[in-house]
C-alpha cells in the first residue's frame, strides 16, 4: 500500500483518489478551498440555484465507469441523468434551428427545413468525416496516456474535402472547412459548436469537428438537481472508499527527495510524505521544471488560454413548456462577443417555484471571445433573444468574471481548459500525466487528455493505471 497525496478536490482529482483507493492505497487530498468539485460550484440565492461551473456534461460513460470500478452503485442510483432533447437550440441573425439528440435523421430534416435542401446531407457527410477523426485518434488522444513520440498528433487527421482550393502544404482550419464544406448559416452552426468549447474556429484545426460528432452521436447530458450533484456523488464515492479530505490546506511545494516526489509541503509550513503525488490543479502552479509538456502546448502559452463570463438570471415567470433547454446565440459580427450559451434548465431544484425561472448566461472570453471581459449587459441583449421578455422578467443578477474563476480553482486569469485535439503540431495537446519529477503525476483538465468534464474524469484512470501497472500501462482495451 502507497501513500498518495492528491493535490486540489476537482473532478478529475476526485476520480483519480476514487481509482487509487479501491487498488488498496492511502489516499490523501489537499484541497485550498472549503468544499470540493473544483470548477463545479454552485450558488444559492432567494430559492434560486446555479451551477458556476460546467452545466452539462458529455460522453457519461466516463463517470458511468468510474462508479462502476469504484463500487457496487452504478451512477444512476446516485444521480437522475437527463439526456437532453432538443439537444441545442442555434439562434442566428436571420435564422433559428432547433436540432433533436441523437438522431442523424432528425437533425438532417430539420437543417434541410432551415437552410434549404441538401443542408442536412452536407452537415451528416461533414460529421462523418469528423467520425473517421474521431476513429483515428480516440485511442491515443483520449484513452491512453500521451505516448512519448507525442509529434504524431500534431498532425491533422480530418479527411478534408479534396478540390477544396487549399494549399496542400497547409492543412484547413475548422471556419475554412466550415465556409467550403458547409457554407452560409450552416457553416456558423459549425463554428458556434467548436467556439462554445473556448476555441477559435479561425484557428482551430479541422479535427475540432469531431467535438459536434462527439455530442451528436453520444448526446448531451443534464444532471437532476444540477451539475454540482454529480461532484457530490464522486465525493461521496470517495469518501467510502476511506479517501481523505484535508480542506483550507493549500500546497505550496511538491517535495523532492533525492530526484523523485517525497510529499508535499502546505501553506503553513507542514510537510505531509507521500510515495506519488497527483497534482489535479493547474500545473502552472508548480514550480518551474517540475512538469514537462509539449513545448508551445496551451498551458505553456500562459495568456492565451480563454476564461468565460458568467450571468445568473433570476426571473419571475414560471419556464414556458417549449422553452429549449440549451440555446447558442450566434453574433458573428461582433468583436466582443462572438456566441452566447443560455441554459434554461426544466429542474424544480433550481428555482423557488413554478412562478420563476433560473437561467444561466456564459460567453467565452479571451482569444477566442473577443474582448478580455465583455459587457454584461452585451450578453444580456444577446440572451434575450433565446429568453423572450428577458430584461421585464428578470428580478436580480449575479455576474461571475474569471477573477471568480480563479478564485475558486486556482487557475491562472480564470482560464478554462478546452478538450485536447490533434493538429496544430501539438499547439493543442496537454502536459503528459507523467511529468519530468518521477512520482508526480498530472490529473484534471490542465492535463492530457484536456478540459471538460468528461476528459477531466479520464485523467482518473490514465494516472490510476500508471500508478498502479507502471510505465507500461496503456490504457483501457
């Protein structure tokens, strides 16, 4: 049996602590804060409750596994999963789409309604070719940890169009393959997926398709009582199975006896020893020369990761029964705010009664959002274009910046990891798990395989695996 302190209480934390200790080892979390769940607070006002953090989650399998492996209750005695259908909402300046869950039929019937014949066979044949992505690199990009000669990924596996006009010494970028493959509003449906996910279509590699695939064929999913629940339950998994949580205890240092991870050294000077480390916060955190990551990679950029501005809406009215529970707004014309995510959740759990409503308002901020904080108010007119009557019916507001983002996680200016991609020469890959400390490993979204909440989760069994089988683990068969 092992002594392992885990540093931070987020989800992938969490998952790797759960993981560790049903293999037989102490385990130990360090977490700075009062509670645990990392990005997935949540605030409570006047009988209103809203997630702070992640409000859906996809691929629920990881999390269906981690509770599979970890004990005897699978997820759904613990958690009501809801999977969402309408699955999104797109609102654009001239047009409005409302797209079902899984079904490719559905959601090509209602593009050919909108934009015209033929639009829903363009948009299944581009998420085909993003499948063939998908395909290529989920092994290595999402269930196995970042293989050495980890250059391999930095090349773009989506099957572009041929004929498409490119330069075969360049491969395209997803707004390219968005204008060429789709065009018009159909193209702006694509870019508002991959721009939801903090990233820049304009840069962003033609793989970061494979992110609408992912939800189109694997569904979004909404967890009863809100996302904050879902932290619950891996906690209280953790908890039985004898995982300890020191809260208000934040690290200062990772110690280094002899070359290797010896434990880890707290705010007020007490040392705690350990055989493994699991560092679950951001790894710019720790001192320089301790992680080793790809170089140029996101977290070695520093500034250049986006952060997201929040609002939360309290409003009177009760929710209307057509009202969609995701909505993109669109406003593609707009320097400081290129796409608005509203959440309208149909949860008692969140709102005092059936007369009131509480709805959540996001927009990326940074590279790919435009200005660094963009103006509430901006996203409350774009809002009220998914929520009719919005400003009459809203009776207070809670605006939540990336100050409160890294006030809550740590992370550097509020940043919010996006999921890793291949392409870009690595630009978008994570640190590898294991770093260049021996005994130190990397867990949660600042780590391979990257930002979500179910990439997260996945850190949990990579770093369990390596812990456990070694150097030679490569992943789930």
């Amino acid at each position: 049996m092992a002594r392992i302190a885990v540093i931070g209480a987020g989800m992938g934390a969490m998952a790797t602590a759960a993981r560790l200790a049903v293999a037989g080892h102490q385990v130990t979390v360090y977490e700075r804060g009062s509670t645990y769940g990392g990005a997935l607070g949540r605030y409570e006002r006047d009988g209103f409750a809203f997630d702070t953090g992640p409000g859906l989650l996809h691929l629920p399998a990881v999390y269906r596994d981690l509770f599979v492996k970890t004990g005897k209750r699978p997820l759904e005695e613990r958690v009501g999963m809801v999977q969402l259908d309408p699955a999104v909402r797109h609102v654009l300046d001239h047009a409005a789409v409302t797209l079902p869950g899984t079904s490719r039929g559905g959601v090509a019937a209602a593009l050919d309604e909108t934009f015209g014949a033929g639009a829903g066979e363009r948009w299944n044949a581009l998420l085909g070719r993003a499948r063939d992505t998908w395909d290529a690199t989920r092994r290595p990009l999402l269930e196995e940890p970042l293989r050495p000669d980890w250059q391999v990924l930095g090349r773009d596996p989506y099957p572009a169009l041929r004929g498409s006009g490119l330069l075969r010494r360049r491969r395209p970028t997803l707004a390219e393959v968005a204008r060429r493959e789709l065009g018009g509003g159909l193209g702006e449906l694509l870019r508002g997926r991959v721009l939801a996910y903090g990233l820049d279509p304009d840069s962003a590699p033609a793989a970061a398709a494979a992110l609408p695939y992912m939800e189109q064929t694997f569904g979004t999913w909404y967890v009863r009582g809100g996302m904050r629940e879902l932290a619950t339950a891996v906690y209280e998994r953790c908890r039985e199975r004898k995982v300890e949580f020191v809260f208000g205890a934040a690290v200062r240092a990772v110690l280094d006896r002899d070359g290797r991870a010896a434990g880890v050294r707290l705010a007020d000077g007490t040392e705690a020893a350990a055989d493994f480390v699991v560092c679950g916060i951001d790894p710019r955190q720790l001192p320089a020369g301790s992680v080793s990551w790809p170089r140029g990679s996101v977290p070695a950029r520093g500034d250049s990761v986006p952060g997201r501005l929040t609002l939360l809406l309290a409003l009177r009215g009760g929710r209307p029964a057509d009202a969609v529970h995701r909505t993109l707004v669109h406003s593609p014309g707009s320097a400081a705010v290129q796409l608005v995510t509203v959440l309208r959740p149909d949860d008692p759990a969140t709102r005092p009664d059936a007369d009131h409503e509480a709805v959540t308002v996001s927009a990326v901020c940074g590279p790919a959002g435009g200005a660094a904080v963009p103006d509430p108010e901006k996203l409350l007119d774009l809002a009220a274009r998914a929520v009719p009557d919005l400003r009459e019916r809203l009776l207070w507001q809670e605006v939540r910046t990336p100050a409160h983002v890294e006030a809550a996680t740590g992370a550097r200016g509020g940043s919010v990891p996006a999921p890793a991609l291949p392409g870009e020469g690595g630009r978008l890959l994570y640190p590898s798990n294991v770093t260049g400390l021996p005994g130190l490993y990397l867990a949660g979204g600042w780590a391979h395989p990257g930002g979500g909440l179910a990439h997260a989760g996945m850190t949990g069994a990579l770093v369990a695996g390596l812990i456990v089988e070694g150097a030679e683990f490569r992943g789930s068969q």
